[in-house]
C-alpha cells in the first residue's frame, strides 16, 4: 500500500497545485488515498496506542466531536505525506514570506523543519484524526501550536460524501482587511486531500501584496459519520 500512495503523491500536477494553493491558499487534490487506506485510518481510530490525547470538543467549546493525537513513531503512510508533500509546498510558503516582506525562511526538507520546533521545545506530533457524528461540527480556527508553524497543513477525507455522511462541509474563512469576510465552501469526495493555509496568504492589490488571515472549519454533519485525517507540517509544545 505504502508504495502505491507514494506512486500516486510523485504522479500528481505539482506545478498546477502549487499555482493553485498560491493564488487561493488552498488547492484540492482528488484521489489521492485508495479506498484501502481510507478504511484502515478509519479502523485504526479505535486502536489506542497509537495516539498520545483524545479531545472532546464539546468540553473546549471547539465544536462537536471527538479527535486524537498520534505519538510518534508516526504510521509511516503519514510520515511519507508530511516529508514529500512539504518538499513540494515549501516553495510557495517562502514565495508568501517574500510577498509579504517577512523575514522567515523554511527549510527545504521536512526533517530540518522538525529540527527549527525542537529547537523552541515543540516536540509532540500535531497529526490526528477527527470523527463527527449526526450535529458535529468544527468551530473555525488556526492550527498553530507554539511559536515555530509553517504556514500550510492538509487534511484527507477519509469517507464518502453524500453516502456516508451529508453535511460536514469543509468551510475556509478569508478575513479581507476593511471588507466583509469571504467563505469558501469546500465538500471533497473519499480519497481527496485538501492542502490550505494554516493562517494567511498574501493577495496582491493596487499597491503590492497584502495579508489576508484565514481560518477553517467543517458545517454541521446532517447524518452519517464523518472521518478525517489532518496533517499540520510543525509539531507543537508538551
């Protein structure tokens, strides 16, 4: 299995995605995982050892729904998507440091960039899986984590819209200075990865680029189950 998804990751239009993500701060990518995959992320929810905390959304006032952390050592299938999908994206989050006049700079390899959140003490894996039942939700947010994050992350839908679940819609959120907000209604199909901003891109105006901040969500599943694998590139604090 691992070989077929790294074969279907080097067979994607990077060039297309990447143009995409940088004129829109996100980009679809469909098919990505096999059905396969799909139904053993899902089946691995119940195996405990694998994650490090269980949240109850509810109790933060998150949204409604439960997620779990993973620990390392991560499943490799996730380690191959943070390391190859980072190489391909991290050209554009320095292209957005330079539009936007930043002085941040990301490495070029994954593993350097876990090195730059050791570094600050983030050392915990913010990989985890999301489930949401008939009334769940996410309320909107930024996945940040302390004070090293690349400004990109991915979710991959793990179940089928419309057959599954309906509703559970994935919602982006652009906060246009001095106008209203904007949302980007997003409803992907089993298989599919979404890669986004984790809080902002620069649109360019009249005179030169300027930051819009961004957050995401998922609407109110109407029925079903919905699951969902995120995969943030930085790692966070204990």
């Amino acid at each position: 299995m691992m070989e077929h998804i790294k074969k279907r990751l080097a067979a994607q239009d990077w060039p297309s995605i990447t143009a995409t993500l940088h004129d829109n701060g996100f980009a679809v990518v469909n098919d990505v995982l096999t059905k396969e995959a799909c139904a053993a992320l899902i089946a691995g929810y119940e195996t405990e050892a694998a994650y490090r905390k269980t949240i109850q959304m509810e109790r933060y006032r998150f949204g409604r729904g439960e997620y779990k952390y993973f620990q390392y050592p991560l499943p490799d299938l996730i380690t191959a998507f943070r390391e190859r999908v980072y190489t391909e994206i991290v050209p554009v989050a320095n292209r957005w440091m330079q539009e936007l006049a930043m002085d941040t700079r990301f490495p070029a390899t994954h593993p350097e960039m876990k090195a730059l959140c050791r570094e600050q003490g983030q050392e915990q894996p913010t990989v985890l899986i999301l489930k949401y039942g008939a009334g769940g939700f996410n309320t909107l947010h930024q996945d940040l984590y302390g004070a090293v994050y690349f400004p990109m992350q991915l979710v991959l839908m793990l179940n089928r819209s419309g057959a599954d679940y309906t509703g559970g819609e994935f919602v982006i959120t652009e906060q246009i200075p001095r106008a209203q907000s904007k949302a980007n209604v997003l409803q992907p199909d089993q298989g599919a990865m979404i890669i986004f901003t984790t809080n902002f891109r620069p649109v360019k105006g009249s005179k030169g680029y300027y930051r819009v901040n961004m957050k995401h969500g998922v609407s109110p599943l109407h029925s079903g189950s919905r699951y969902s694998l995120g995969i943030i590139f930085h790692d966070g604090l204990s």
